[in-house]
C-alpha cells in the first residue's frame, strides 16, 4: 500500500452528515414487537438524559498519523461524530449522548482468553503503554445507509493476536461488550441477546485495516462512541465495529453475533459492504453522507477491495455481504 493514491482513498467532494433515524420500530419488529411497558419513560432514559452532561473526552498520548491509511478529502465534522450514534445499550435514537455518560470507562479492564497460549487481563491503560499509537482516516458505512469519515487513534487488532498467541485450532476471534443493566438500561430488555457480541475470523482479524480505537479527532473516545476501546473494520458495515470492549476469545467455533441472533434473515456473520446486495428492507447501492446529507454510490467493500478481497475467496457460497 505504500506510496501513490490508493484505491479506496476519496476526493474531497466527496465527504460527510445527515439525518437519517434508524426506525425504533423496525428494530422491535426484528423480535415480533416491543415487550410490555418497554418505553423510554418505563426504562428511564428520560430521566438520565436530563440528568446526566456529556464529559468531555481526555487527550490521548501522541499518535503519529499513518499516511498509508488515510482517506483523502474533509473529514466528517467532529460534532457530527459525537453526537449522531448508535448504541442501542442506551437507547434507540441517535440521540444517546446524555444516557450514555453513565459509563464508567476508568478503570477499564479487557480479558483475552480461549484457545491461546499467553491469555491474560489488562487495564487498557496498561495495555496502551505496551503498544504504538497512531491515527487513521477510515471510511464508515452503516448499514442504515449512511457514511462518515473518521480520524481513528488506536494500534492494529494483530497486536493484541500476537500478544496472545494464538493456538493452531483457533479460527476466529469472539468479542464481548460491557454488561451492565444498571449503567444501560436497554440491557434489562430480555428479548434481546445482550451482551453485544460481534466476530472475525483470524484472518480478517489479522489484516492490517483491522484496528482497535481509543480515540478520534486527536482525543479519547467519548462514551457515545465506544469508549474506551472499540473495534474499526472499515470494509464492513459499522455493526461490527463493537463499542466498548471487555473480552477478546480465540475459538474454533464462529460466533453467533448480536445482530445474527437478532435477525438472522436480514444480518449474517459477515456483513461485508456490497452496493450489489440490498439489505431486505432497503437499497445499499447508495448511502447519504453525515455532514452535506448528499446521496452517493456506494463502493464494494466500502473502497477498500484491494486490501479485503483475497480474504473471501473460496466462500462464494456463503452470505458474504449480510
């Protein structure tokens, strides 16, 4: 990938935010419907977010921007980043900013276990000093149709699988996030599989465009945004990019993911980004970019084919891209 414009990269013109509000009714209707009394009042997320002020995100240690990883043009404003999410531990609009202070991000502890030779537990602060930060500029597509770009600071997921060593009977790499019904009120829905788990097989894993993130925009990531510790793969759509992290598992067996287990007819383990593979309710040919709110094609692997590809083949019989 060194030197020159890459493949994936984009032109300034091409760019940024919008307003699309994923549809707390369609994602119910995944499960036959809310469950009696499951309202923002009954679950009290109107009380938390007149209650609770976002905190402002700490500086990070100095990253050193990886030129070889950085999508061209304007970036998505940092306002638009930080305040149009999902993160359905905390509600269903993207509106989630204030119920998602209740997270205690510090101290943050990660366990890595499974079929590995070196498991362990670490603070991620303990765990940053042991590794090299730097910032990337990466694409995001949601799966809802929308895209942002992003300035990411972490250190690539192939650090953490050297770190652990994994065994020869090890194919993918599970992935868990915080459980905690008293800090996210949306956890306390039983239909639905919490905790969030999200997987990869261990070469995806291990392709460099893999990244955990601590931060963005030059700062630790906010609480909204998966703080401390989230997954970025940029070839997929954004649901597999699991927020706040807490277990990394070596297994021979593919996990069944949060969304595979909510709807299987309409998300599949894979979920790589396909413009040809319209999601059941809705095109995925075009997307709406955050920030200017303009309709653009959408690119096979987000743009980023070249480096992904080779992953895949051999698997044209499975459901590759939901």
């Amino acid at each position: 990938m060194a030197g020159g414009k890459k493949r994936w990269t984009i032109g300034e013109a091409e760019t940024t935010p919008e307003k699309l509000f994923f549809s707390r009714r369609a994602l119910l209707g995944l499960r036959g419907g809310a469950a009696p009394g499951l309202t923002v009042a009954g679950l009290g997320l109107d009380r938390i977010a007149s209650t609770q002020a976002e905190e402002p995100a700490a500086p990070l240690p100095a990253a050193s921007p990886n030129g070889r990883f950085r999508a061209a043009g304007p970036m998505t404003a940092a306002e638009d980043f930080t305040s149009y999410n999902n993160f359905y531990e905390f509600g269903f609009s993207k509106d989630i900013v204030r119920a998602a202070q209740r997270l205690k991000t510090s101290p943050w502890r990660i366990v890595v276990d499974g079929a590995c030779d070196h498991p362990f537990e670490i603070d991620v602060d303990d765990l940053l000093e042991k590794v090299a930060l730097e910032e990337r500029i990466y694409r995001q597509r949601c799966v809802e149709a929308w895209s942002m770009v992003i300035p990411w600071t972490g250190f690539q997921l192939a650090e953490l699988v050297k770190m652990a060593s994994p065994k020869a009977e090890a194919k993918y790499l599970r992935m868990e996030t915080f459980h905690d019904p008293k800090v996210a009120p949306m956890q306390s829905a039983p239909q639905y599989p919490w905790p969030y788990v999200e997987g990869l097989t261990l070469a995806e894993a291990t392709n460099e465009l893999a990244f955990l993130a601590v931060g963005a925009y030059g700062k630790s990531l906010a609480k909204q945004n998966g703080a401390p510790l989230r997954l970025v793969t940029p070839w997929k759509y954004g649901f597999k990019s699991a927020k706040s992290l807490t277990r990394f598992t070596f297994t021979a067996k593919r996990p069944v993911t949060f969304w595979q287990e909510l709807g299987p007819r309409e998300y599949g383990f894979w979920a790589n980004v396909n413009p040809g593979v319209a999601h059941p309710r809705w095109t995925q040919a075009y997307e709406r970019r955050i920030g200017d709110d303009e309709r653009v094609p959408t690119r096979l692997f987000n743009g980023y084919a070249e480096e992904v590809a080779g992953l895949y083949t051999g698997l044209e019989s499975e459901k590759l891209y939901m």
